[in-house]
C-alpha cells in the first residue's frame, strides 16, 4: 500500500531553490557552448550544485512534522510494526528523534558514524521488538536488515535504483509471516509557487517516483489519481509513461 503525502517548501527554501536552479542552468549553457571539450558529464562545480539543491528537497523543514503525525497515526507497538525511516542527514535524524522523543515515541538509529556496536544493537532489538529505526543511507546496501513492514520516505533521490532498493526493504517476504503486507508513506516536496520552471521540475521528478512506486501498490488507483492530481496542480500533463532522471540530470538542464 503506497501513502504519498504532499510537503511544502518553506518560502526561503523556494527562493534558495529557484536562485540555485538560476545559477546551474548559467553555468550549464556555459559549459556546454566551450569547444573542443568532451561533455560526457558534468564537471564538478556544476554537480556539486545539483546536490546543495536537492538537499533542500530532501531536507525541507516541513517533512519533520509530517513524519512525526504520520508515525503518530500509524504506528502500533503492541502489533510489532517494523518501520524504517529514511533520512538524508544526521541533523534530520536527530531532529525528527528529539520530536518524537516528545510524544513518547521509542525509536533506534543506524547510520555510518554509530559505533559498530551501536549499530548491532539497534538491528538486534528491531528485529526482537520492532519499531522505528531512523536511518541514513547506509541502509540502502550491505545490510542484513531484519523484514519491515513499513517504510517511510523523508529523503529520496531521483536516482532509480536508490528509492527501488529503499522500496525493496519492506517488499522482502517475512519467514515469520507470510500474510505481511508492505506499507510505504512518501513526502512528496511541492511547493505553493506553481509556475516557476525549476520549482516544476522538482515536483515532475518527485510525481514521477511516486508513479512508480504506486504502479503495483494495492492502492494503486486512489495513489495515482492523487499524484496526477499534483502534476494538475502545477499545469503538467498527466504523464502515465514512466520517466527517470539520473542523480544529475534535470528537465531544465536538458533545455540548454
């Protein structure tokens, strides 16, 4: 079952991102008009742009107490759910910990910098317990994670293979339970601006994730019309062919 649930950009953020979005697409037709270069990708000034803008996305202040009511709402301790949260950073984590230290809500941490036996604590007693285990990337690969039940997106790429493996996590089947179901809430980042380009093509890449995440969901009707209700929102066609953008590629940029 697939829950996306919109976010808002604040109105800094929204101006940091259509100022930052001004300046990649500068220095794209800058780089892309110079001669005798290969243009096999982008050269690093311009990358690391992209990733400064799409942390304002991937940490838009909203997400922390949209995060926190929807954990409120859903998750049941004596039904044993497993949660995973996903996170960009650590000051997210840690902030979206403190808010749900609050309201008396136990969760476990798993990110690159614990130490090992931090780490192996928190997979253990997830595994014994349940629960809600905040998580940075480092979940995405190499661990042996214990089978969840639910997952909740703050922070995801445009990146296929990242968010198809994060979806991945509470797809597995559970040894102990064959009659699990997966449930997946996604924030999805708009913003109250809708005719800005740039801001457009951030909400085309976050719909056209939540596109394919809802393909196969149970919910897959109500989950579509309510993203197709977004792209309406912001003047875009209803797109129902799958489109992917890799990590550094960006409608706008592919118009220079």
């Amino acid at each position: 079952y697939y829950h996306p649930q919109k976010i808002l950009l604040t109105a800094s953020e929204e101006d940091e991102w259509i100022k930052l979005s001004k300046e990649i697409r500068q220095k794209v037709a800058a780089f892309m008009s110079k001669k005798n270069i290969k243009k096999t990708s982008f050269p690093g000034s311009i990358k690391m742009l992209l990733i400064q803008r799409a942390a304002i996305s991937k940490e838009a202040a909203n997400k922390i107490n949209s995060a926190v009511n929807i954990l409120k709402e859903n998750y049941d301790e004596e039904k044993t759910h497993r949660w995973l949260v996903y996170c960009q950073s650590k000051i997210q984590l840690e902030q979206l910990g403190l808010k749900l230290s609050k309201y008396n809500l136990e969760y476990y941490k798993y990110y690159s910098d614990l130490p090992e036996d931090g780490k192996i604590k928190s997979l253990e007693l997830f595994e014994k317990k349940g629960g809600i285990m905040l998580s940075i990337k480092c979940l995405d690969e190499g661990v042996d994670i214990p089978a969840a039940d639910h997952a909740l997106i703050l922070a995801s790429s445009s990146n296929r293979r990242e968010y198809i493996q994060r979806r991945g996590r509470v797809l597995r089947t559970d040894k102990n339970n064959y009659a699990k179901r997966a449930y997946i809430f996604d924030l999805v980042t708009t913003s109250i601006n809708t005719k800005a380009e740039s801001i457009k093509s951030l909400v085309k890449t976050e719909v056209m994730r939540g596109l394919e995440f809802a393909e196969n969901a149970e919910n897959k009707s109500t989950s579509t019309n309510f993203l197709n209700n977004i792209l309406i929102d912001y003047d875009l066609p209803e797109n129902h062919e799958m489109h992917f953008l890799d990590e550094f590629e960006d409608d706008e940029i592919k118009k220079n």
